[in-house]
C-alpha cells in the first residue's frame, strides 16, 4: 500500500479546499462589506512617507479596503457602540483579546460566508492586513498573542519555515461567542434597527411583512426543540397523489417584521422550533413599533395562515394597522366569502411580465379575476376575545370583517386543484387588485431574508452545537444582513449624482469596488494606517513615476500632500 502516496493526496485535498474557501470569502467580504478598529490617518501617514520615515507594514488593499469603508459607515452612523455592548464581562475567561476584537472576527466569517466555522482560522485569522485592521500587529497574527499550544512545536527544526498562528484560535472564539446572553443580543439589533431609523432607511409608512422560519440542527444539539410534522407536498407527491408523510424536525426558530422597501428587518425573536408562530407574533410586532419610533410607522401587515388569531388581528386593527392573512378553508368567514362573490366588487385585468434574458426573452401575458367582499359577519373570532364559548350567547355580535376572492391568479392556474384563496383585511377592498397585490408581497421575505440567509449566509451553520452557539450566530447573522444592507443603501445614495436612477446590484458593486481597490496599498504606523494609489506610495517615498496613471503627467510629493490634507494651500 502506497502510504505516502495517499497522504500527500490527503493533503492537497484539504490545501485545495481551503483554498476555495478563500477565494469564496473574498468574493463575499467584497460583496458584502465589513470594518476595521485601527484609527485612518490619511494625512498624516502621507506626511511621515514624505518625510522619508521607515514603513513599518504595508499589504495590498484588497478585503481590507471594505473594511474601512463600512468602518467609516458605522462611526458615521454610531453604530459601533451596540456592538460593543455585547460584551459578556465577567462571563468569559481571562484573556488578553479584548471582546470588541472577538465580535469584529465573527462579524467577519459572517460576512465572508463561510460555510464552516473553522474554515475562520486559513481565512480571516491568517490574515495580516485583516487582523491588522481589528487591531492586532504582525508579530501577533505570526505568533500569537499567548503561548498556549506552543509546547507542541519545541521539537520542530529552527530553519524551518515560521507557521502563522493567528492571534486567537478559532475555538476561543466559539467560546466568547456563545458567552453572549440573550437580552443583550436582542438589545443589539434593536439599538441598531432603532438608529437606522432614527438616520430615515426606512420610509414613513412601512408596509411590513411577518414570517417564521426553521432554524433546523441534528438531534444532538443542546437545548434545541423538536417538532413532528408532515412533509411539504412537493416532497411527498407520488404519482399525482400526496400521501401522508410525517418527520420529526430538530432547532430553533426565528419570527423576523421585515420591510420589503428598505431590505432592512425592523425586529425579530428567538425561540425553539416547537413554539407556534402565533405565540410571538404579538410581542415582534411590538418591538418593531418600539424600534421604528417616532421616525416612521407601520402602516400594513402581511401575514401567513399560521398567524391566524382573532386576538391578534383585533390588536392590530387597534393599533391602526391593516393587515393582509388568509383565510383558512375549515373557516366559516372562508364559506361566506365564497357564497357572496356574485355580490361583491368584481376585477379581472391583465399584465404583461419579461421571462428570460438576452436573445431568449419574452413577454408573457398574467391574468388576474378578483372580487372584493365586504363586511362578511361570520369572523366570530375576529375580537378582543379571540376564538371561545362567547360566540354562542344570543346577544353575541361578531365584528365585520372584509375580503378578497382570488378566482384566477398565474398561481391558481399552475396549482388548478388548490382551493380558491381567501384573503381577509380590516382596510378597504374597493380596489381588490390592490389588497392582493399587497399581500402577494408575503413572498419576498422567504426568498430575500430566509432563503438567502441559509443559502449564503449559512445562518444554520453556528459555531458550536447548543443553544447559546445557535442563538448568537443567528442574531449576529440578521445584524450583519442589516448593517451590510443598510451600508449599501447609503452608499447610493452618496453616490447618487454618478448613478442617478439605478439601482447599484450586488454584482456590479463588487467588480467597482474590486476596480477601485486593485490598485492600492494599505500602509501602517503602529495604529494609524493610510491608503494610497501605488503611484503615490512611491512618489511619496522619492520616486518618479512618469505615468502615474497611464498617460505621461508630473504628480509631485507636494500634490499627493495637498490632496490628503497634509499640506495647506
């Protein structure tokens, strides 16, 4: 057997994953956008180049360069502080990294997108011009900050090549994470949810969406709940016919009131998967009327049948908010709506939609049959009291509720053996085609937040296997979702006079800024760093670059000096 052989196929294997891992993990920070905690004094790093100083380190800019940038976001934005605030205290153990480094770490496996934890170590941890930013120094990202472990290298040769330790290992890091109580991480997001409003990212009127989602684990996670349910009915159709499968589910689950207009989340909640969606509902809401302030409101809902609760739709309407569920089959207001559709406001139009792209695209032709229905007096648990024996006295009296009929949808005709859908509102219905496109809404948060945060930002992935791992990898995940999110909108902004009218996509974001940074250099002195085009780095230190930027022209020290404020007119 060819031992040696194997092991050194092992060993590419593994050098050949962690290389893609490192290379995905470029392409998300730059995606995505994280910080730095060093201290960026353009001025005065070009001024001691100038002056013919020693460079101490300098690193090509690449990922760091969106560190500063998004770190110039947060301190314009004052959103650093709630970050600090998670700090566990007299939790943790002893060690000499402060924790402000730990969660900026995080934050950037996070935003990296690594699909394992420990892939952190070869991608953020080794990293000199990424640790230099968070505020570590070269001789600690080589060798460390303690010397713990170093007894398993005594015997290695002293002309060997130095191994990189990073300045903190992964595993220390999962510790401090998981240290994080509850409250302070829901006090996080809310702090921050609340100073993006407090800055307008949200509009004035937000008509919000509420889902739930699984956070799903293995059986041996701690402290997780379970559920037994039955499976979707795409994954149990045989034959054009479902059949009854049942599967018991392990995790947590997460309620999140999202703004489709921002992409920002306005609040959210933890809690086990066996919890129904319901019990959360009233109290997430709530927090997201807390956290918008007095700087914006929620004007309308949408909801899924499993927030179906008279109790809850009552508190609703009292709080002035419209809101958009539908009706379940077994419902009598669901029977009535179908009884009273020859009567009510009746709508049918069409809508054309692009499908494809290039030489392959096409118009398609939607058509849509609605009827709005109003009044309907068989919402018996539409009330402060919700569902109970009340509704049986004589005297009781239901409140009138109102609804929407979808008799034909481009839904409806792929799933024609589906029953007519029912949508129930306590807002007007006299335009029908504006309550369904209102709740047709519903489904961007499960693509735009759910879907994207298990698909690309791993938000299943924690670090450790038990609850408290789970907990604050999930809130850590939504906050760097929101903050990235929110970054990107002011970027635009800012940038608007350049761009004025589009919409700057993710993709063609990452190729400007991957442009901007492709030629630059970070330079630092102790904790102070500059950033510099390659020419000015050079002509900074006594050279003559007699193209600086392609085309023959002079730039002189005094000009790069004059351009960063290191010199006065």
């Amino acid at each position: 057997v060819n031992h040696a052989g194997d092991l050194t196929s092992r060993r590419f294997r593994a050098n050949f994953t962690t290389m893609k891992a490192i290379v995905k993990a470029s392409e998300n920070i730059t995606q995505r956008l994280t910080w730095s905690t060093a201290l960026r004094d353009q001025a005065g790093v070009s001024r001691d180049l100038a002056n013919g100083a020693d460079i101490p380190e300098v690193y090509g800019l690449g990922d760091a360069g969106l560190f500063d940038l998004f770190f110039g976001f947060l301190e314009k934005f004052d959103l650093m502080k709630p970050l600090h605030a998670l700090d566990p205290g007299g939790k943790q153990r002893n060690t000499n990294v402060v924790f402000v480094a730990v969660i900026l770490i995080y934050l950037m496996r996070v935003v990296a997108g690594l699909k394992f934890f420990w892939h952190i170590e070869p991608v953020i941890l080794y990293s000199p011009s990424l640790m230099r930013l968070v505020g570590f120094n070269g001789r600690q990202v080589q060798e460390g900050t303690c010397a713990r472990g170093t007894h398993h290298n005594k015997t290695k040769a002293e002309d060997s090549p130095a191994e990189i330790r990073g300045p903190i290992c992964a595993d220390s890091i999962a510790a401090q994470i998981q240290e994080i109580v509850a409250s302070a991480l829901e006090k996080c997001l809310n702090r921050i949810i609340a100073t993006l409003a407090a800055h307008s990212l949200f509009p004035k009127k937000v008509r919000s969406i509420l889902d739930a989602s699984e956070i799903q684990t293995t059986e041996k996670c701690e402290g997780c709940g379970k559920v037994t349910k039955e499976k979707a009915p795409e994954l149990r159709r045989r034959n054009r016919h479902i059949s009854k499968v049942l599967e018991t589910v392990f995790g947590f689950k997460i309620w999140v009131v999202w703004d489709p207009n921002s992409k920002l989340p306005l609040a959210m909640c933890f809690d086990t998967i066996n919890v129904a969606d319901v019990t959360m509902a009233q109290k997430v809401i709530q927090q997201a009327i807390t956290n918008l302030g007095s700087h914006a409101s929620i004007a309308s809902i949408d909801l899924d049948r499993g927030f179906m609760d008279g109790k809850l739709l009552h508190w609703l309407n009292s709080k002035g908010i419209t809101f958009f569920i539908p009706a379940k089959s077994s419902m009598g207001v669901y029977k009535e709506a179908l009884a009273l559709v020859d009567t009510g406001i009746h709508k049918t139009c069409d809508r054309e939609r692009s499908v494809g792209s290039g030489k392959n695209k096409t118009t398609v032709t939607d058509h849509y049959d609605v009827v709005g229905i109003e009044s309907l007096t068989t919402a018996g648990f539409y009330g402060e009291l919700g569902s109970g024996s009340h509704e049986n006295r004589k005297d009781f009296v239901a409140n009138p509720i109102n609804a929407v009929v979808v008799l034909d949808s481009p839904y409806k005709r792929k799933h024609a053996e589906d029953k007519p859908m029912v949508i129930l509102t306590n807002g007007s219905v006299q335009k029908p085609m504006a309550v369904y496109d209102a709740y047709d809404e519903r489904s961007e948060i499960e693509n735009s937040v759910f879907r994207e945060a298990k698909q690309t930002w791993f938000i299943q992935r924690a670090a450790r296997n038990n609850i408290n791992s789970y907990r604050a990898h999930v809130y850590i995940t939504i906050i760097a979702m929101a903050l990235t999110t929110a970054f990107r909108t002011w970027k635009e902004k800012e940038e608007a006079a350049g761009a004025k009218g589009r919409e700057n996509g993710m993709c063609k974001f990452r190729q400007q800024v991957q442009l901007e940074s492709g030629n630059k250099a970070i330079v630092f002195f102790g904790e102070r760093y500059g950033i510099f085009e390659l020419y000015e780095l050079l002509i900074l230190c006594g050279n003559n670059v007699l193209m600086p930027r392609g085309v023959p022209e002079t730039i002189s020290k005094k000009d790069i000096l004059l351009k960063y404020g290191a010199l006065l007119e």
